[in-house]
C-alpha cells in the first residue's frame, strides 16, 4: 500500500514538473533572455520594455509623423517667435533630416523664448531682415544672426543655437582645438553633399525651380492665399 501511494505521488511530481517546463514557453522571451546579457553591454539592461510592448512605441511614431501643413505651420511658428530673442536661425524647411534637428530645438524653445526660426524656403523669405543673407547664400551652410548683427555659421551656429535652450554641453567641446577644425571639416561635407544625401536636385535647379515659380507668383492669387 505504501509503494503504490509513493508511486502515484512519484508520477504527480512528474506530472507538474512537465506543466511547469512547458508554461516557461508561455513567457515572453524578453523575460527569459534578461539574465544572459552580456555585462560588456550594460545599455540593454536599462531597456525597460519586452517584446509585446513595441506595438506601443510603433503607434506613438505614427501619432507624432501625422501629416500636417507645412506652409501654415511655418507661419504659425514665426508668428509665436519671441519678441527678445537672442539668436536667430535660418533653416530650410524642406529638408528632412534638418527639420528633425529644427523641431527639437523648436521644442525646447517653448521653455526659453531664446530662439527665433526663419524658414529660407518660404516665399516670404527676406533677405533685407536677414543681414542681406540671400537664399542661395543660407542655402550653401548654417547660418544664425545675433540680436547685434553678428552672422555666425557651422558648428559655431549649432553650438549658440544649442546653448540658447541650455544644451551648451553637447557642442562644448567643439570650441577647442584640433576639435574645433575637424567639427568643421565634417560639417562642411555634410553641408556640400546635403540635397543629395536627402534625395533633392542639384542647388542650381532648385534656384531655378524657385526664380520659375516667384515668376509664375506674381501673376497668381493662388501663390498669395
């Protein structure tokens, strides 16, 4: 009697230990994947969400890439520019990946008022109020203005514009040598070969693209709306 009640009670214990091996199939692999990440990459372990949760990100990305209006964007941004700003940047609107770097500092300009954005590429663009700084000319590279009339352009721009919104700290270093030559050199590349790397025409057909349509502009209410 004692044996076959050992035995059943053998068999229950297998019986669990099998539901418990296969209910660890039920767990999402980011759970069973945290404790053999390499110490050399202590940067996954600061990753707080597993698996099943990046539907969540990919629908916040979709919230926040919305289509909206450039044009009336734009004006409503310029309208809302702080009246005492302390730099001022001209940037083109139509270039993607240079609007990632406007709308986050556009962003931390909500708490500042430091910043004051001019959109090249909007037909109300003046050179008279921008130092006389044509569109083909802020088009070539970076260029911010000063309350007094300075024009600062390159990674000096980026760094003023950055310490504007108290980011100073990420081009800090930019302002001694050698890094402050090789920080310019990059740039400069980036700025000679940028309608390409975007997927744009050559600088010469978008002049030309541009002088076609102020042409056309001037004998249309269309453009004026």
């Amino acid at each position: 009697m004692k044996t076959r009640t050992s035995l059943m009670a053998f068999r229950g214990a297998i019986s669990v230990g099998r539901q418990a091996n296969t209910s660890l199939f039920l767990v999402p692999r980011y759970f069973r994947t945290t404790n053999n990440v390499s110490a050399s990459n202590p940067f996954h372990r600061s990753i707080p969400f597993p698996h099943y949760r990046s539907g969540v990100r990919f629908s916040i990305r979709a919230i926040n890439s919305t289509a909206v209006d450039p044009v009336t964007t734009q004006r409503q941004n310029e309208e809302q520019s702080p009246e005492n700003w302390k730099i001022k940047m001209l940037y083109d609107r139509e270039c993607p990946l240079c609007m990632r770097e406007v709308n986050m500092l556009r962003e931390r300009n909500k708490s500042y008022g430091t910043i004051k954005f001019v959109d090249i590429s909007s037909d109300e663009y003046s050179p008279e109020d921008n130092q006389g700084l044509d569109y083909e000319t802020v088009m070539g590279r970076i260029h911010a203005i000063l309350p007094d009339g300075t024009v600062v352009t390159d990674i000096e721009a980026f760094r003023r514009l950055y310490e504007a919104v108290d980011l100073g700290w990420v081009y800090a270093i930019t302002k001694y040598e050698p890094i402050a030559s090789i920080a310019d050199a990059i740039y400069g590349v980036w700025a000679k070969y940028r309608l390409q790397i975007t997927g744009r025409p050559p600088l010469e057909e978008v002049l030309e693209a541009r002088r076609k349509k102020k042409e056309v502009c001037e004998d249309s209410k269309v453009c004026k709306m």
